[in-house]
C-alpha cells in the first residue's frame, strides 16, 4: 500500500473533525456512535433555519436519503451547497436508490446540484448507479452489480467522484486508481445500519485527509477489522453492535493497519 | 397445536419478506434490527412521494402511531390503500389509543379507511378499542381489559380482522378462534419498543402464513420464546435487548416450537 | 446532605412518573429506555393535535432541541405552556446552544414564552447561555464555563429556575444554594445522548420532588453512580451503554446514596 491507514487513525482521533450528518432516523443513533467511537463528533440537524450554519462550522457532511422527505431533501441541497462553498468533503449514501422512483430522483437532484465528494452504496445501488446491474429491495442489496471493480471504476468516472461500495468485499475508486478491502464479517449484514455507520466513518477520515481516495479506503478498513474483532466475541447481531462500537473505539492503529487486507487493483 | 411454528419460521426465513415500517423514530431501529434478526428485509419510508412505490413491492406493511402527526397519518393511509390493492397484510399497532383525542381519532380514521388485517396492541389499547375495559397512560397500559379473551374476540369480531394483545400473556383472534402464548419475561416490560417489535414480527410471518391468525401466534410465540432465553443470559433491561435480538436470530425452529406455550381458548 | 438520594429513588419507583419529550431523533431511544430504567414511564411525542393533551396528563415535559425544526418548536412551546398551567415541572435541554444562530434563537424563545424549571446543559451550552464563557462545536462543548459554580449561579439567577450542568463534575443552583456532584466516569462523554438521558432522568425525579434543585441533584447523581457501575463491567462505549440501563434498573437506593458524591458549594 501507499498510504497509512494507522497514520490516517491517528489523525482524525488527533483533530476530532465535526461530522454533520443528514441523514435517517432508523440508523442515526449508531451513526452518531460510530462517528464519536471513530474519533470524531457527530452533528445531526435538518432544518433549513440550521444546516446552512452547521455546514458552515462542520469538517465534512454526509447526505444520507434512508428516510428522505421534500422538507429533508432541500436541506441536504443547501447544506452541501454551503460544504461546496467551503470546500469541506461531501459524502452521499444513497439508500435505496433504485428502489422507488423518488429515490432515484433525489438521488439524481443531489448529485446534480451539489458537488459530491465521495458516493458509498451498496452492491446493489452502485450497480444501479452505474448502470452495471444491480438489484435494490426496499434498502438492501439484492443483486449484484456487475464486475464490481468496473462498477466503481465506472461511476467513479461518471461522476467525478470517490464511489466507494461495500459488501462481503469493498471496493473504492476515484475512475483512476482502484482499491478492493477484504475485511470484515457476515454479522455486518445482520445488523441494520453498518452501511450507514460505514458513511459516518468515512466522514471522519475524508475530514482529515488529503486524498480522499485512500482515506475512504482506509475508514472501510478500520470499520471491516473492527468488526472482525466484533465477530470474535458476539453471540448473534445485537452483542455484534454492542462489540463493534467497542472495538471500533478501542483499535489501536497498528493493529488495524496490519490485519487490514487492502489491495490495488 | 394445529399448525408448525417451526414451519412459519423456516417459511419466513426462506422468502426474507420486505416488511415496509411506516412507524415512531423512538423504537425504528429495534423494529429494524428485529425484523432482520426474525428472517425479513426491513424498509422505513414515510414521504408521500415514496410510500405507494414502496407499497407497492412489500410483502408486508406496518403502521404504528407511537409518533404520528398529519404528514405520517396521510402516508400511512396512502400505502394502506395501496397495500390493499395488492392483498398483502397490513398491521396496525395503535400506539397510545385512548391516551389522547388525537391518537383515538387516528386510529379510527386507519380502520375507516384502510382494511387492516391484524391489529397489535398491548392490554390497555385492546381493551380501550374493543370496549371492555383497559387504560393506557402515555403509550404504556395502565389497566386491564376485563376477560383478555373476549377483548380480543370481541374486538376481531368487530373489526372482521385478526386481534393480537401483548401483555403478561399473549392473546390473539380472528373473532371465531382465539388463542393464548404463555411465553416471554417481564424484562420486556422494561424495554421500549418490544411491543412494536412484536409487530414487526408479526409483518414477517403475515408476509408469508396464509392463515394470518397463527402467522400472528407463531410470530409472538417466537419473540417470547427468544425473550425468555434473553432473560435466562441478562442483567437487566439493557444486555436483554441485546441478547433478545441474538436470541431471536439464532433461534433453532424446532427449540422455538418445542418451548412455545400455546393454547386454545 | 440535607435531603436523602435513597428516599428520591423509592419516590421515582413507586409514583413511575409520566415523563412526556419532545426531542431529538438521535438519542430519543436512549431517553425513553433511561427514564424506563430510572423508574418513570416515558412517553414521546410532537403533533401539534397532540402534546397539549399528552402535556395535560404528564408528570413532567422535557424539551430537547437536539434536532430542532419549526414544526416541533411550534409544538415544544404549547406543550410547555400547557405544562406551565398545570404546574408540572418542565426541563430544557439547550443542545447546541451557541453553535448556530437558530439554536440560540430558538432556546432564547422557550425561556421567553415558557416559565422553564430547570435548564439542563454541558458545559460549554450553560456558559454560553450564563455568558460566563464556553464553547460548543456542533453539539459538544468545546471549551469551559469559566468557574463553573459562578456559571450555574448565575444563570439560575437571571432565569429564576434551577440550572444543571454536566461534565467531568456536575453542578447545579437554584441561585441561592449550589451543589456539585463528582461521579461518573470518562465513558460517560464517549456515548451520544448521556448528556440527554440525565435530562430524562432529571424529568423523573421533578415530577415527584417538591424541592426541584436537590430532586435535581439526586437525578444526576443516580446516573452518575449508575454509570461507575456501568464503566467498571464495560470493555468501551458500546458495552457501557448497554450496562448503563443495566445499573440504573437495579441500583439499590442505599448503594446510590452511599456512593453519591454530593458536596454544597
């Protein structure tokens, strides 16, 4: 690797970057715990009187259509619109999208009108995205995406963007370089909300670091060993969340930087 | 007995059904993690723009008033009617019936305009809507609902749909059969959101029982049964709902039907 | 100490107040789950057409702008002003105070249009607000009070109702007498939503104490002294939280009042 994911740890447990999150309230709560456990400090705000002044103070934002509605959408817009004047990094988890027409509009709107910095899906709604297949069912990833490296190398061009997609395996692109992270365990599937924790923590590193790519790569990784250690002693999905906020807290840099299993593809 | 728990949790963990939420923001996330950890998919979606498509590819919808106001109340109508074109069952937990004018009214407004096909509620909302007794203080019951199984008889038969009633024993009727689940502990009196959990579970099974009557009894004779082996392993309320959503995930069928303590009234 | 932690608890236990919220979507799990496990019976909700009623058949109101909007502030205001008819203590938790224009504005309205009976902050949210410094970084303080039994002082001066602040020790006045109390543990600051789940609890405990400043005292020292019990079985947030609803269930009225650090100022 060319890059330090224990470096990229220590930084954003080091600058404790403000996260503002648009995001759903079925996932917010472990949002905000994934984002405080990951070194950072979550802000969680969605009226239009409020997010143009939070975007104006935060490091980073993250636009999260789970439970979308007009009122939400349009604060989502101005607050990444605030984040684009700013320059800090935006971070769009476009749940769902493919699933109904109107989120696949939002997501479109979004994409449009605010500069995205980094898009994180799921197998399912990055194949959606980027045209390579895909299959989205309610929330969930239902089918694959095609050659996943291809649906990220794809979309990432498209765009102009990170595209990061997780699943059994992640994979992150910026169109150029492409990275795949085999880490993790099949209780994260289990647990509603570790895609969304996943766009929270990427938040956090994409805060920090100066090249947006490896930082997304390096946040997949913390959070996939981090729930590899979580895995080791939970008993079925609730003490798994219980042990992956744990672990996610307490992992020592090295630590993850070593189990981390990062190639370039 | 005369049908299979363990078939109904063989069938609801095969098929995976999409259980659309349209419910609280207090409990969301425990009725997310319970419908997976029961074998569905769970969505939560209330915008109008969203909730007729989202309708339109559940197995199942829920709609629980524990935090309604008027944007919800029309969505929830709208996927109702929707759900009802396509004959996939509906449950209505009535969060809160009797407490306030508000919520009395809503509830009858859903039953007016919607054929629901299972309502879930605990003792004091049963007794409230089917008039034989029951008090309901904020949103927990406060008081009985005189003979729990001509409440849910009573109130099945007047309504022409399924009745189910939580409480220190579970009662549930289509109006002609009625029964009884003697499972569960009393720590689940002391989490939040265990009853609309059980409605997320009852959503499952009804997405995949024909007989929606003991599609109901089974879905509360598992999570009972998964509470007591919560209970058996918990220092109180907070490591009970961890262990009762391992519990549940990881609950053998055939443990499940042997533990089950059903009657027939 | 002039007045017994002990007998404050068995009154929470055996009166199980109605404690009614408006609050944020983050942490509203965690507010109603502590104020189950603190004894009280919590109850959630923000319709326009249904705090009024729910404020006239509360104990007490807590409103936590957390996650503010129009329609909730709205909502917010009427049920306190209902609250303030019937008497029952209501509790304002200023979340965010000082980090954006609106939510200065907005806690500045409450306490111009509802008669509020005890502000609950962090540190940086009382200074603010005492105008005795502190600094608030989305909803985190960010910086100090300045000396922090001035800053409790005075605001409760200026206000005329009880002030709370938590932190590393907590302090709170009614103007006159002031109090700190040194419990808790560093975890405490590592799990979103503790500073609102003191809020919650505080709401139990006002319900059912006349002197509100010493009924508030006694609230933050349960859940301090809970949270010792918590840290010492936890291996990181995730593990404390759920060990914290444990403690506060089944701390034992003489072990709270002995392990209560409780000095007059």
């Amino acid at each position: 690797m060319t890059f330090s994911i224990a470096d990229a740890m220590r930084r954003v447990r080091a600058s404790r970057p403000l996260v503002h999150h648009i995001t759903n309230y079925v996932t917010v709560n472990d949002c905000a715990n994934a984002t405080i456990c990951a070194g950072g400090s979550p802000v969680m705000t969605d009226a239009a009187e409020d997010v143009v002044d939070m975007a104006g103070i935060a490091s980073s934002i993250v636009l999260n259509i789970g439970t979308l509605n007009e009122r939400t959408v349009a604060s989502m817009i101005a607050a990444g619109k605030r984040a684009n004047e700013r320059g800090i990094p935006v971070i769009l988890d476009p749940v769902g999208v493919g699933a109904t027409g109107y989120r696949t509009e939002v997501a479109g709107r979004i994409l449009r009108e605010v500069r995205v910095s980094i898009v994180k899906g799921n197998t399912g709604e990055i194949g959606i995205l980027a045209g390579t297949g895909g299959e989205v069912k309610g929330v969930d990833s239902a089918g694959g995406s095609g050659d996943p490296a291809e649906a990220v190398r794809t979309l990432a061009r498209r765009l102009g963007c990170v595209v990061a997609m997780t699943g059994e395996t992640d994979y992150a692109s910026d169109g150029d370089r492409t990275f795949s992270v085999r880490n993790g365990d099949v209780l994260m599937e289990a647990v509603s909300g570790t895609g969304c924790m996943t766009a929270s923590v990427v938040g956090c590193y994409a805060a920090v670091c100066d090249d947006l790519l490896t930082g997304t790569v390096a946040a997949m990784a913390v959070l996939s060993v981090a729930g590899e250690i979580a895995a080791a002693g939970a008993k079925g999905p609730g003490s798994f969340r219980v042990g992956l906020l744990d672990a996610l807290h307490g992992l020592d840099p090295q630590v993850a930087e070593n189990a981390a299993n990062v190639s370039v593809l």
